[in-house]
C-alpha cells in the first residue's frame, strides 16, 4: 500500500480477511483505514497506522513492535491477550 489508504490507493490490491499484513517502519506514509476491516495476522513494525473512526479486527495474531495506532474519535481499542 504505497498510497497509505487502505483500499490500495487504485492499485486494486485491497487486503481481505484471509491477508496477513506487515507495516514496516520505512513505508512511505502511513495507514490509514477507510472502512471498517478484518484480516487474518496483522504486524505494526513502528510507523503510524490511523483507525480513523472505524475498527480493526484481527483473527490471529497482532505484533506491535513499535509504531503508534491512532484514532481520530474517543473509542475503546480491545485488545484481548494469550500467553503461551
């Protein structure tokens, strides 16, 4: 996602709910999410991803390696945690 919305920015390259995405700490700008979306494994790796006003699921497994989430209206941000 070079163009940092979500959608792929016209590159017809949308991840769906079966995508495990990774954003690294050189993309060239930040995500931002432009409807609510699912994915299967989901990786922040220190740049900024923007919630804007909608939700985020993830199905399997969440890394957060640096980086900041954000969103632009007060919402709870669940997070729900295993161990092993």
């Amino acid at each position: 996602m070079v163009s940092g919305n979500w959608s792929g920015g016209g590159s017809g390259a949308t991840p769906g709910s079966g995508d495990n995405i990774t954003i690294n700490s050189n993309a060239p700008n930040n995500l931002v999410l432009d409807q609510n979306r699912t994915v299967a494994n989901f990786t922040v790796g220190g740049d900024t991803v923007d919630l804007g006003t909608y939700t985020l699921i993830t199905t399997g497994i969440t890394y957060f390696n640096g980086g900041l989430v954000t969103q632009r209206q007060p919402k709870y941000i669940r997070l729900t945690v295993s161990f092993w």
